[in-house]
C-alpha cells in the first residue's frame, strides 16, 4: 500500500506559560497542505522502516514510535511491517513531516487492522504533541498539549507560498528559548477572519538570528508579509497568484506554491 502524508501549516500558534507533562500548553489553527511524504507500507516478517535520506535512517523515528505506542495499545496485534518514506517533507521545518508519517501509519493500521486507536493524549506523550492533528487529517484548532482537536469548516480556498531556509530549527531549541525570553509584541494579520501570527517568532530569531534577515528579504522580494510555521524554520505567504518562482537565494532550500487540502492522507492501492 502506498500513502501520501501531508505537510502542515499553522496558522496561528500561541502558547501559553502553563506546563503539563513538562509540555507547554497551546492554541493553535493548523492545516493540511499539498506537499507530500511518500509512504509505502506492506506486512513483513520483521520491522523495518526505511527513509530516502539517509541521514534519517538507523534512528528511533516518530514511525517507530507509532508501531510502539499500538502494539502497547493492542497486545494481540502480532503483524509486522515494512515501511519506506521517500521524504519530500523538509525535516526540522514546522511542516510536520514526521507527525505525518506517524499520524498515517496509526490511522491506517487502526484502520485496516481494526484495531483500538490510541487515545490522543497517549499519541502527545508517546509519539508527538502534532501527531494527533495528522490522525484527524482535516483543519482543525488544536489546543492543550496538542491533544484536543477540533476540526474546523474552513471552506474559503486558501494558497501559500511556503519557503523553508537551508538551516532548520531544532523544536526543543525554540521552546527552551522561548521559556527565557520575556513577552513580545506580535504581528498579526487576520485572513477570512483568521488571526495569522506566531509566539514562537521571538525565540526562533533568538536561535537563529539570520532568520529575520531571510523574512524581511522575502517580504521586500515578492511585496508579501511571512509568517513562521510551529517553530520553523519554514515561511508561508497567502497569495492570490505568483507567476514564476526561483530559488535565488543561498540560505533557501525549498520554495513551493501550494494550497490547503481538505486531508492529510491519501492511500494508493497501486
């Protein structure tokens, strides 16, 4: 079987000082984008889950995790798989690539397997607080440590340019950062009565500083404001149209016009 999984957007991220199981507690709207990993999963005699970068491969990764967390949830469920991931999900960009090979592999074994789908707080502590979204598959605001979520009816079509910088940011580095600094004003920008912003802007730029050098020189590129998704590295733009794209900038890696989707997972029996 094979399986496209879904990059994300957050549109919004606030995060609140309140802790629970040492995460921090958050608000935030996010949505399924067309940019893709590619899954391909069938029964095997053993475990083995492989990734197209290779520097991705000999790791516990969110994949292994999932498989873990529903064997725990299901002690009679006795198959066992191989799973490749060719990654066009940039890593450590704020798309979500690895929830979304979690969140595919848990809603597709629950299932196809009929069996018991982990509860979403269990899926927070165990695989990934973004993971729970990525079972859903649809917009949704997502709130507490990631575990609730509530889809969202977002019917207006909504295009972005997604940009993400050659260097990523490491999730934890941010959130440690963030944990030191004191409160900033944000820049909001409100789309179909969407708040757009990003408390985590602060202490990414604390990170890495260069990364206000590559907004502001996007922004006066294409005369769009940015904004950062989850905790970065990657940008998105809402546009009505761009007629032609170019990487002409050193510290980028990827650039992709693309668009919400109304789900995160779609399955190929071919």
């Amino acid at each position: 079987m094979k399986l496209l999984t879904s990059a994300k957007i957050n549109l919004n991220l606030k995060i609140f000082p309140e802790k629970k199981d040492n995460f921090h507690k958050l608000s935030t709207v996010m949505i399924p984008i067309d940019i893709f990993d590619e899954l391909e999963i069938n029964e095997s005699v053993e475990d083995l889950v492989t990734f197209s970068d290779e520097s991705l491969n000999g790791t516990e990764s969110t994949i292994h995790k999932a498989l873990k967390l529903l064997r725990k949830n299901n002690p009679q469920f006795d198959k066992n798989f191989y799973i490749n991931v060719d990654k066009k999900i940039p890593y450590n960009s704020g798309l979500g690539g690895g929830s979304s090979n979690a969140g595919a592999v848990i809603r597709y074994l629950c299932d196809s397997y009929q069996l018991n789908l982990p509860s979403n707080i269990d899926i927070v502590k165990e695989v990934g607080s973004d993971v729970p979204f990525f079972v859903h598959g649809v917009a949704s605001k997502v709130e507490g440590i990631g575990e609730i979520v509530n889809p969202l009816d977002i019917d207006k079509d909504l295009n972005l340019l997604v940009v993400v910088p050659k260097v990523g940011l490491s999730t934890k580095d941010v959130f440690n950062a963030y944990d030191t600094l004191s409160p900033a004003t944000k820049e909001v920008y409100i789309w179909n009565e969407v708040e757009i912003f990003n408390d985590l802007w602060p202490a990414s730029v604390n990170v890495y500083p260069e990364i206000n050098s590559i907004k502001d020189s996007l922004e006066e590129r294409y005369q769009k404001r940015f904004f950062m998704s989850g905790s970065g590295s990657s940008f998105f733009s809402i546009i009505d149209q761009i007629q032609e794209i170019k990487i002409e900038d050193d510290l980028l890696k990827f650039i992709h016009v693309s668009k919400k989707i109304d789900c995160s997972l779609y399955q190929n029996d071919d």
